[in-house]
C-alpha cells in the first residue's frame, strides 16, 4: 500500500495513519510517521498529545519486553498492556 499525501483529503488520514503504524520496521518511527499524518489531517493539538502519550507508553512497554518491531505486536502483547494501565492505576481507556 503506497499513499501520497499530496493527494489524500484529510478525511482519509486516519487510514493513512493506521497504514504507517505498521509501514515502518522500527515502533518509533513507526509513532513518527502516524504523528505527522495526524497534524496534516489537522487533528486537534489535544488529540495528537494524547495519541503521542498513550502510543509512546505503548511503546516503551513493548521495548521492555522485547518487542520492537510492529509484526511482533500480538494480541498478548496489547492485553498484557493493558492489564498493566490497570494494575497501576493509570488507564484511561
């Protein structure tokens, strides 16, 4: 799958942001890329800060467990995240 910014209307970012999630071989660049399509789909500066938090912890949790590159994120991999926002007081979701 190939986008091309110049020619998306914003409306169909959220696909192209979901698309380069998963592009990059490497989660950072991978939050990078995903952040840069939110501001040029003119995400709100709110949402863009949340999504940065959130997906950084994600990948800093991924990181700590040997997890560093998109294929390798598996449904374990998210729910066992998630029990931890849990334990510790700090989801949200």
């Amino acid at each position: 799958m190939s986008y091309r910014l110049s020619t998306q209307k914003s409306h169909d970012c959220p696909n192209i942001a979901s698309y380069l999630l998963t592009a990059e071989n490497n989660l950072e660049k991978s939050l990078a890329s995903f952040l840069l399509v939110c501001k040029v789909g003119q995400l709100s500066p709110a949402t863009i800060h949340n999504y940065s938090y959130m997906v950084g912890r994600f990948i800093a949790f991924c990181s700590r467990n040997g997890v560093t590159k998109p294929p390798q994120i598996t449904q374990l991999i998210v729910c066992l995240f998630i029990q931890e926002l849990q334990e510790t007081n700090s989801a949200y979701i």
